[in-house]
C-alpha cells in the first residue's frame, strides 16, 4: 500500500526528515510516536502533498506507483487522507458545499458520476449518526470559529464522507474529551476493512486502546528508530523517550 | 450626424435645445463646468487616477445611437428575478424598450422628459420630482457633475410616493452603445423615495464593443423620512471603457439606505459615492466589490457625512485583484460637531493575486463630535496557502480551489444585500466573472 524509502526532505531550508523508511500493508494501521518537532507532521505533510516540503531524496510509492510526483488532489482523489494536526478555518465556504465539491472532484478524477444532491444528503445524515454528531456545525462556513475539539471531529466526518484508503491522522486525538476520542476512534473503526491503511500519530497510548494498532513506530530525529507491536506504546508510556539518544545515537530532542 | 468633438468645446457649445436641463440652464451649468476644469494631477482626490489625454480627445455624445440587440440586454440582466425594467442607451432612456408591469397608484417609472410633459399637463406628483433635481450632486464643485448637467439629454427616474411599497426591483440598463468613433456618454438618474416607502433598485451598466468611452455616470436619490432603499450598481465596461460616476444619497430620519456597487471590467473606472445622513436616526450603508484584471484601475470613493445625532453608517469594500490591476479606496467618515452617538464603521479589504497588481486604501476621518463611535481597518493580503493546501487535500483541483476561495472573499459582500431576490443572481454574475480570474 504505502512504501517510504530512505526518505530526506527539507523545510525552509532545514533538513528534517534524515532517511525514512517505513512500509504500511493494506489493511494495517500503523502508530507513529515521538518527541516533538521530530518530524511526524513533516512525514504527514510530505505524504499529503504539502508545498514548500522538499523531498531531496528517497522514494515514497503508494498503490504501486511513485507518490511524490502527484499534485494534492491528485493524491486525495487516489485515496490519500490527511487529517490536519491544525485543521484550516475558511469563512465564506459552507462545509457541506465543501465536502461535495471536494466528493465530487474526487468521483471525477475516478471516472465516477458524481453524487447526486439527494445521495449526498443521505450519505450525510448515515454519517453524523454513525459519528453521533447533530448537523449543526455542517451548516456554518468550514472550521470556521469550531473549537478545537469540534475542529478534530470534523476531520473525522469528513473521512468518512470521502473514504479514503490510507488515512494519515496527525494527532487528532490531541486535546479531545473522552467522548471526542470515542469519536474519532469510532471513525477510523468503521473505516477498517482489508483496503483500508492508516498511519495515526498520537502522543497518547489511550487512543490506541481504542484503535489497536498493527505496529507502532517511534520517529526520532527524522528518522524511524524503533518499532514494535502495540505493548512498545505502553513501554513509551512509561519510560518516555530518553532512550532514543544511548540506544540510537540520534539526539532525542531534534 | 454625429459630431465630435472636445469636452471643452462641447461645453462651450452644448446642444442648442431642451436637455436634462432646459436649454439655458445647461448653457450656464456648461460655462460653470469650464470654470470648474478637469481634475488635474494636483487634485488630491484624483491623485491616483488619471484620464490622461481626454482634454485633446474628439468625442461623440451618441444621441442617436442604434438600438441594442437582445444579446447585449441580456448580458447585463440579471436572471431568475421578475423587474420592471427602464432600458438608457447612451444617456438616453429608450421607451420603446421599457417593460413596466402594474404598479400601485402614484408610482412613476420613466424618462425624466416623460415626467416634465406630465408636470405640465399637472400631474403634481411628476412635478414635485423635479423639484428634486440636480440638488445632490453637487454641480457647483463637482466638475463631472456639472458636464453631465450640462451634456445629459434626459435621466430615467423614479418616484415612490409616502407609504409605497415598489412592487418589484426596478432595473435601471444602462448601455453605452459606442459607434463610429470615441463616446461621451451622460447617464443620469433621479429617484425620490417619499416617506415611509420602500424600493429595490438595481442599475446595470455596461460597455459594448472596443471602441473607447467614456461614462460619465450621475445618480441622485432622496430617501424621505423612514423610507428604505436598496439599490445595487453593477458595472460592466469594456476594457477601452472608463468610467466616472458619482451616486449621491440623502438620507432623513429614520429612513435607510444602502447601496452596493459591483464593478466588474472597464479601462478606468472612478466611483464617489456620497451619503449625507442629515436627521436623526438615519442609517446608510455604502458596499463594494470590485473583481479587476488586466489593465483595469478602481478607484472608490466613499464620503459618508453624519450630519445629525444617533445615525449609524456601515462602509464595506472588497477587491479582487488580478494580473496587472490596481484598486484604490479613499473613504471618508465626517462626523458634525452635534452628531453625537454617531456609530460609522469602514472596512476595506483587497485580496491580490499577483505581483503586478496593486491596493491601496486610504481612510479619511473628521470627527468633530465627541461621543462617537468611530472604527476602520483595511488589510491587504493573497490567497492563503494553507487554505488552499486544505481544499485540495481534500481533493479540490487548484484552479477551482482558488475560484473557491476568491468567491467566499466576495461572498460576505452579498451577504450584505438584504433584497434577498438580488442574492443570487448577483451571484451567478460573480461567480461567472470569476471564471476567468483565477
Ligand atoms: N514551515 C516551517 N518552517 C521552518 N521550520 C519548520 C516548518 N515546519 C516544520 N518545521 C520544523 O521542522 C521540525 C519538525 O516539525 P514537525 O511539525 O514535523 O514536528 P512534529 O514531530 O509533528 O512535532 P509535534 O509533536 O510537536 O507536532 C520542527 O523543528 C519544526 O520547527
Ligand atoms: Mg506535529
């Protein structure tokens, strides 16, 4: 499904991913932990497409093919998912006029017709209730004056509106009440099946009792420095990352 | 037979019969344009706009301009909305093309000529409206205005009597019909809305072909004691059109009124707008958007003057700047020594596109009251990036992610329309003239 050789890439200027390797199987859900600024939201970023994160070298290929040529849209349109760390607020743009023109475009780029008014709505409604959340904030402009919380469950909803086959989460746990977590966990649940990926970064291992990882995978200094299954969640938990620097030589702090 | 010739000769020989004004009174108005002069580059308030080369240029005034075809009424009608509708060729209201449904006793629509053949025939009410004439513009400073006084043939106007709902928006179509050679075109229009009643006016103005013009636009509208008027300004000139036009209101107690002005294309286009809130309680509200490219240069004008205690005034104005286009906003706020509880708010934004283009807002305030309530701001900035990465992370293609987010910049500008019939046709008009901007 997603395949990250040896992967570089700077920011401003500044190297911050050093030679990333790391393989997602269909059907896995992969944790991704670390101190910060080590790097995961730069990995996110660089996956989704984002401008101004230069890939200087490595290879990333997603489906089989190389992903790092493609345009954003293309990428969403193919499948990829990013849930923002910091989800964007837009005023003058309705959510739901959003998530159907961003539906749509998606359906395009696949050849597919696009969704008709009424689906649309059904599809909607299906979701809100899977996600038990009222339609209140659907009607306002997207993010727009959401708290931060409401910001994350957002994310979600839109997920599972677009169905995406590898879903990049960048800690959007961070910051929920327990019901809020139930609803994002709840949400990449129901998305599981054996064409469905996720990479989910988190500081937390609650969240992963919930969504129960296939591996978990510590980022250090731009760099994947250890994996494991899901007890070296626990294991990081307790012991935090002041390992990384004796056991791997990499700086546990950059 | 049509003539060209300068400005200055035309108002030294403006046409020998009966016009806007009576054939005197638009000699002396002429003598008094002269005397008034172009404004140089030493105006301040032309200091950003220059209609270079118009002093040597042969103009024709294009009375007798040929018809407009159904393609050309169209592009500038608005769709999905029923209006009575007065069609101005050139400056000159074109009965032939009107379309005018039932309307409640009182109410006149039409030419001003119509209206002074009904004055003398007595119908009181026609002559009260031209009572109204030429009060606001300010012809004694204003040299444009003046030319238009002095040069207009006719005006369409509008009166709504006391206590009068207009049943419909009223279109105003204004074409500027160029022909063989540069134009000079004088629109004029005069609307006196009597107390207590209401009415939507919409003007559509517009420049066809590649001829150069210049429009040089005046509206006048009294807005009596507790009326409210809505009136929406669409522009649409050609990119050899310039355009100078002046929208003058005067509010009285109680009334309200709020104009929008969307200008869409053009060469030059310079519009002053002036709100004189002059009794209590009296509340205007002056919007703009403007959506250039290329060549075109914008520059607004607001001059909101609160004349009496307790009025509120709102003053919004949006650009969109493209290519090599520049927008400017000078808006002014005057606040009299007894216009206490005076609450006026002005806000101007430019979102620009490219490097090449240019915004420039400039706020002026004099408050001379001291218990007001006064504030302004005007930001200047692109498309945001991280806006732009979140739509098409999502899936949206660039192009039409930008078209997206350049229409929710204008979008809080219609949502300041309150005739909600207007809302999305001018939309639809929107969204069609940024289909070639982003
Ligand atoms: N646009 C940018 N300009 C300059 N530096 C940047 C930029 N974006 C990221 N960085 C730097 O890159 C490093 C990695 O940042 P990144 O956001 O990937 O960390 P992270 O692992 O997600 O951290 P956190 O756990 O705090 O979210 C940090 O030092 C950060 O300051
Ligand atoms: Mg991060």
């Amino acid at each position: 499904m997603l395949k990250i050789q040896d992967l570089h890439a700077t920011v401003a200027g500044k190297e911050i991913l050093k030679g990333l390797s790391l393989e997602v199987g269909p059907g896995e859900i992969h944790a991704i932990m670390g101190p910060n600024g080590s790097g995961k939201s730069t990995l996110a970023n660089v996956l989704a497409g984002r401008e101004g994160y230069e890939v200087t070298s490595g290879s990333v290929s997603y489906l089989g093919r190389d992903l790092l040529n493609q345009e954003p849209e293309e990428r969403a349109a193919e499948g990829i998912f990013l849930a923002f760390q910091y989800p964007v607020e837009i005023p003058g743009v309705p959510n739901l006029y959003f998530l159907r023109m961003a539906l749509n475009a998606q359906r395009r780029h696949r050849g597919q017709e696009e969704i008709s008014a009424e689906d649309f709505l059904r599809l909607i409604s299906e979701k809100l209730k899977l996600l038990h959340l009222d339609d209140g904030l659907q009607k306002r402009a997207v993010n727009e004056g959401f708290s931060g919380g409401e910001k994350k469950r957002n994310e979600i909803f839109q997920m599972l509106i677009l169905e995406p086959r590898l879903a990049l989460l960048d800690e959007t746990d961070s910051g929920l009440d327990i019901d809020a977590l139930k609803v994002v966990s709840d949400g990449v649940n129901a998305l599981r099946s054996p064409d469905f990926s996720a990479v989910v970064v988190t500081h937390y291992q609650r969240l992963l009792d919930h969504i129960v990882p296939d591996r978990v995978h510590v980022l250090a200094g731009g760099r994947i420095v250890r994996s494991g299954g899901r007890e070296l969640a626990l294991e990081l938990e307790r012991e935090g990352y002041g390992w990384i620097g004796k056991e791997s030589g990499v700086d546990a702090t950059r | 037979m049509s003539q060209a010739r300068t400005l200055a000769e035309w108002l030294e020989h403006p046409p020998a019969r009966d016009g806007l004004l009576s054939t005197e009174a638009r000699h002396e108005v002429a003598r008094l344009a002269t005397l008034l002069g172009l404004p140089g580059p030493r105006d301040e308030a032309w200091r950003y706009t220059r209609l270079s080369g118009l002093e040597q240029e042969a103009l024709e005034l294009g009375v007798e301009a040929p018809l407009p075809d159904e393609h050309q009424l169209r592009a500038l009608t608005p769709e999905g909305v029923t209006l009575d509708r007065l069609v101005v060729v050139n400056g000159r209201p074109v009965p032939s093309l009107c379309q005018i449904g039932p309307l409640p006793d009182g109410v006149g629509i039409g030419s001003l000529s119509a209206m002074r053949q009904a004055a003398r025939e007595g119908n009181s009410s026609a002559a009260q409206l031209l009572e109204h004439l030429d009060l606001l513009s300010q012809s004694r400073q204003r040299a444009f205005s003046a030319i238009n006084s002095a040069l207009a043939e006719d005006a369409a106007a509008l009166w709504v009597p006391d206590g009068v709902q207009l049943p419909r928006p009223l279109l105003v179509l204004s074409l500027v019909l160029p022909q063989a050679g540069p134009l000079l075109s004088q629109p004029r229009l005069l609307a006196v809305l009597g107390q207590h009643s209401q009415a939507t006016v919409l003007e559509a103005h517009g420049g066809f072909g590649d001829k150069a013009y210049l429009c040089n636009a005046v509206s006048e509208f009294h807005v009596q004691a507790h009326a409210r008027l809505e009136h929406v300004r669409v522009q649409r000139d050609s990119v050899a059109g310039r355009r100078v036009s002046g929208a003058f209101f005067q509010v009285m107690a109680g009334a309200q009124a709020r104009t929008h002005t969307y200008t869409l294309g053009g060469r030059t286009v310079r519009n002053e707008i002036r709100m004189e809130l002059v009794e209590p309680g009296a509340s205007g509200e002056i919007n703009g958007l403007g959506l250039l490219k290329g060549e075109t240069h914008l520059d607004n004008h607001t001059h909101v003057a609160h004349l009496a205690p307790d009025c509120q005034s709102h003053q919004g104005f949006r650009t969109i700047l493209a290519e090599r286009s520049q927008g400017i906003f000078t808006g002014r706020i005057q606040v009299a020594k007894d216009a206490q509880h005076t609450d006026a708010v002005q806000q101007c934004a430019s979102m620009v596109l490219s490097p090449e283009a240019r915004a420039v807002a400039r706020p002026q305030l004099e408050i001379l009251a001291d218990d007001v309530k006064c504030t302004h701001g005007s930001t200047v900035g692109s498309l945001d990036a991280n806006s732009l990465f979140y739509l098409r992370s999502r899936g949206i293609p660039g192009d039409l992610a930008r078209r997206i987010l350049i229409h929710a910049f204008c979008s809080t500008q219609l949502g300041r329309v309150r005739a909600s019939e207007m809302v999305n046709p001018l939309d639809r008009l929107i969204t069609r003239t940024l289909a070639d901007h982003a």
